[in-house]
C-alpha cells in the first residue's frame, strides 16, 4: 500500500465537470479527468441543464482521473465545486423533478422584483439577509416554479444546489453549507441561518421550510461515500465527503484566498471579483454579494454574467479558434479604435440590467474589422470587472496583487489588458483549475480535522497553493492611463444606454 494521501476535487461547471486528484506527497494534481454539459436555452432567458448529466459527467471525470492512480484506495477524502444558484429540485423519493434553473437563467426577473416587494422594498431585503435578491439566485427560480408549474411545486420535498446535488449523490445526505447556501436569497449571511420572512414571501404556506437541507459548517462531512460509489470507483469504503461549496468559494481556496487581503478575479463563462473578510462585508446598494465563504470566513464578491460567453461568441462568429482570436486581438490598439462592447448577451447582474443585451458602440467604416471586434469583445468583458473593482474599492478592499483564474486567464495578451485596466499587477496560480483544486483542499481540511489534528486553512493553503511566477503581469503606465480614459467611457456609456438597455 502507498503512503501517499489522495485528494479528489470534483468541479461542476455550467459547461462541464473537471475531476482532479491531488497528491500531498508530490503537493501537486497528479491526475485528472473532463466531461462536458449541454444546456438547454431559449432568447427568453432560459438556461436550463438536467441534473442526470452532472451526474453523467462526474462519473466520467472520475473515471478518468482514476486511471492515472496506481492504487485508488489512497483517496482519503472528496470535496465537491460547484455553479452556484441551481435550483435542482426532489420529490420525496429523492427523484429529480424538472430541469435545474441555472444561475444565468434570467426567466424569472418579474419573481425578483415580486419578492423583493412583498418583504418591504430593495433596502429591506439587504437588511434582513445582507443581499439583494439578484436575478439567478435560488429564490426567484422557487417562486417561478410555484407560478409557472404548480403541479412540480406541489411534488417538490428538497430544494438542493447544484453542488449538493453531486453530495447527495455521493453520499445519499441532502446538505448544505453556508457558503453556497448565501447564493440562494433566502439566507441570512449575518447570523448564517435562513430567512423565514423571504421564505415567507415566496411560499405563505409554509411548505418551503421543509424543503431546505440540514445547514453544515464549512469544516464538517457532509457524511461517508455510499457502499455503491466505492464499489463503482474503486475507492476505500470509509472516504469522506467535504461540505463542499459554490465555484467561487471553492476558487478563492484553490488561489489561497483564506485570509483578508487577498483578491481573486475569474476569467470564466461569468465573471467574479472576490475577497477574504473576517466579518460580513454588506453593501447598501446591494451590487456586492456578501456571501459567506467554504472556509468558515466570509467572500465579499462582485459578479458579472458575461466574460468568456463574450470572447466565445465572437470566436464562432468569425470562425477562429483561440490562439487565432488572440492573435488579432493583439493586433488591435488598447481600445480597438474607438469600438466599445457592453457584453451583456445573458442580460448583466453588476450593474443590475436582467434585461440587457449586448450593444457595440462607436461603429466606422473603418474600425469595423475582425481584429477591433476581437479586441473589443476581451475588453469589454474587461471593463465590467473593472466596474466590480470599484464596488469592492467602495468597501475598502484595496488589491495589491490580483490573482487571476478561468480560462481566459491563459491568454497572456488578457492577463495584460486585466493589469492595465485594474492598474495592478496580476497572476495565475500554478493549479488552473481553481475550483477542483479549491475542493481537493477543502476535503484535506475535513479529512485532518476529523481523523488526525486540528489545523487551519492558512496553513494548508501556503503549503500547497503556489503561484506561477511566469505569469505575473505588471500595468504598462502608457497603457494603464489609456485604459483609465476607456473606463470612464465606458462608464458614460453604460449610463446612456442603461434607460434603454432596462
């Protein structure tokens, strides 16, 4: 038998699973494994994906990551990642009732706006659970379902995150921890405990308080794998399952974000800026998230809903695969000769514009080429966290490194436009899968707390988390000036447009 202790993180993602195995004797992933998602999609908003295939992708990731073990039975523990704000749905049998509302389904803006009424206004809201209740979260999708499909409602028995769903497969217990429970809009992040009164707003009947999970701390099992999981995959009968957590929690574990004064920003389908606080951090205007965190702190955080979906997008318009799109994005001068995205092809969450689309501004004759619109479609993205920047500056968190991850997060030319736009300098970890690595670490925790001795999150991070020095990109002065005037026009921008974009 090895001596070595095997960690697997699972990261559920809306366009797939990536499973991984970390070994804390070579402190690196040594293994892993990727299985893709469809999705299901209309220009209404809909953004649906049946939970079967999570389940589907998972057991191929694994199986993959497995074949790269000599010997499985030195898995000690798995934590879980995953999209946050699915609403996955259980009759009593524990059977899936319809399709997952994903976080970026925004059929359910009108459920919002009603909720956030019947508690007392946008204000209330944020005193009561210490956020706004965004379009994505869980608790517009529960109240479109009671109005829209009464008859699914009335078989519903568990409301589960996409990420305890995976548990619950693992496992065969229906929990959650505060971290991804803060996404919902009906949990309080102040006193970590979930809010009657918004419960209230979406069902008076009282049927929903029976439909939530057990509520776990981010340290505790979410219980032991299933006699049928460790028959299927190999693995010792008796491996832990970590409480897990959403992928922007579980990201800011795999970049080492664990303690205050860390900034993590995610080049992914969406767009994240997030930090460690060792207190809830509310934002009055409601565009900061105050989440909690999946390692027992809490994860001021600012989203936006469109950043790679930009950069995808106009790939397959122009028919170019992504060293192509780089290339003529390079090309092009920092600010693409005057053409300005607002990439809201998904509608936007920060700012608050549900309703959006996407506008290119500032057309010509001759600006109007592949390489400006390339260029174009990565710094709008850009801006928009530059814009979620300024709500976390507006809370006094005040970046001195960035540490950026997602995919666009391996393009050198994006990291360069990110340095110069945020003005500070930025790099990659050397693990690019944050969130899987964020949830092999988080199952480390669980594992040494419950079966050796207490230790901490700091600890584990500064002995496995490493940057990639390669990647470390410091702002250009004449390029972070220019991009400073870009910002402000596309702020102007967006303020023009915000009466018709709504």
């Amino acid at each position: 038998m090895s001596a070595d202790q095997l960690f697997l993180g699972i990261d559920s993602g809306t366009q797939g699973t990536k499973a991984i195995v970390f070994s804390t004797t070579q402190k690196k992933v040594i293994s892993e494994g990727y299985a893709s998602h469809d999705l299901i999609e209309n220009d209404e908003g809909k953004k649906e994906q049946e939970p079967s295939w999570w389940i589907d992708a998972s057991t191929k990731a694994i199986t993959k990551a497995l074949e790269g073990v000599s010997f499985s039975k030195d898995v000690k523990a798995i934590g879980v990642s995953g999209q946050q704000h699915g609403m996955t749905t259980l009759d009593a049998e524990g059977h899936i009732i319809r399709p997952a509302k994903l976080w970026c389904d925004t059929e359910t803006v009108s459920q919002c706006e009603e909720i956030t009424q019947k508690v007392g206004g946008p204000e209330k809201v944020v005193d009561i659970i210490g956020n706004s209740i965004a379009a994505g979260f869980t608790a517009s999708k529960i109240l479109w379902m009671k109005q829209n499909e009464p008859e699914n409602y009335q078989r519903l028995a568990t409301v589960l995150l996409p990420h305890d769903y995976i548990n619950y497969w693992l496992t065969g217990e229906k929990k959650t921890e505060y971290g991804d429970a803060s996404g919902t809009g009906y949990f309080d992040v102040k006193n970590r405990t979930w809010a009657p009164s918004i419960l209230q707003a979406i069902d008076d009947s009282g049927k929903l308080n029976g439909c939530l999970p057990e509520l776990i701390e981010s340290q505790a099992p979410i219980g032991i794998i299933t006699p049928e999981i460790a028959n299927q995959f190999q693995l010792s009968p008796d491996v832990i399952v970590s409480s897990g957590g959403g992928d922007n929690m579980m990201g800011a574990i795999g970049t080492g974000n664990v303690v205050p004064g860390v900034v993590t920003t995610s080049l992914g389908t969406s767009g994240t800026i997030y930090s460690c606080a060792d207190q809830p951090i509310i934002d009055p205007k409601g565009e900061l998230a105050a989440f909690c965190s999946s390692s027992g702190h809490w994860l001021p955080l600012v989203c936006t809903m469109n950043v790679t979906v930009s950069t995808e997008l106009t790939r397959a318009l122009l028919g170019l695969g992504i060293e192509d799109l780089n290339q003529k994005a390079a090309s092009a001068p920092a600010g693409s000769e005057g053409l300005t995205l607002l990439p809201y092809f998904n509608g936007e969450r920060t700012p608050a514009l549900p309703h959006a689309k996407a506008v290119l501004y500032g057309i010509t004759g001759h600006n109007y080429t592949s390489e400006n619109l390339c260029r174009a479609a990565m710094e709008g993205a850009t801006l928009g966290l530059r814009y979620g920047l300024d709500v976390l500056c507006r809370q006094g968190i005040m970046p001195q490194e960035i540490r950026l991850v997602g995919g666009g997060a391996k393009s050198a030319l994006w990291r360069q436009v990110v340095a110069d736009t945020f003005d500070c300098t930025v790099v990659c970890p050397e693990s690019s899968e944050a969130g899987a690595m964020g949830a092999a670490l988080q199952a480390m925790w669980c594992y040494r707390n419950e079966k050796e001795t207490a230790t901490s999150f700091e600890g584990i991070t500064q002995e496995f988390v490493f940057m990639d020095e390669s990647t470390r990109t410091d702002p250009q002065k004449n390029s972070a000036d220019q991009y400073r005037e870009i910002y402000q026009h596309y702020l102007e921008l967006n303020e023009i447009m915000t009466p018709l974009l709504n």
